[in-house]
C-alpha cells in the first residue's frame, strides 16, 4: 500500500477492522518511553511491528527491547530499507 493510499481524512489504525478494534490500541510517543513498560504488561507477546524512526540507534533500541521482556514471537520491521547501518 502507498501513502496515497490512506482515505482522505483517516488516521493511524484505520485499516483495523472493527471486529478486532477492542483488541488494538495504539500508542504515540517516544519509543524509549514506553516500549520498555508496554512490552512488560502485555500478557502475550507474539509479533511486534517496527514501523517508527528508522534511524540505526532507534531501530536497535526496539529490536532488543521484546528480548529484555522474554518476548518471544515474530519481529518485523518496515521500511528497513531507509536505515543505515552503524
């Protein structure tokens, strides 16, 4: 899906169907912030979408933080192309 894709006037989650709506909430703010703590409260931890700052420190900052909760599951990331390494 494009950018240009996105109806006119929706926001972030707009795609989540409303059959699953009660079982996603979003959250906006600095990953350092509340990564570490969300991933401590969830009661099952079976994917995590990497989809926020691309840069290499932000990105490796969140791809430790589910191993530092004993998450175990899928690990995805988005737009990886965009990063530079080290």
């Amino acid at each position: 899906m494009r950018l240009s894709d996105v109806p006119c006037g929706r926001t972030s989650g707009w795609i989540v169907p409303d059959s699953l709506r009660r079982r996603w909430k979003l959250y906006i703010g600095d990953t350092r912030e509340l990564l570490p703590n969300l991933l401590e409260t969830l009661v099952t931890k079976t994917s995590f979408l990497h989809d926020s700052d691309h840069s290499y420190e932000n990105m490796s900052f969140e791809f430790e933080q589910p191993s530092k909760a004993r998450a175990r599951g899928l690990l995805m990331s988005d737009d990886s192309h965009l990063t530079r390494l080290g």
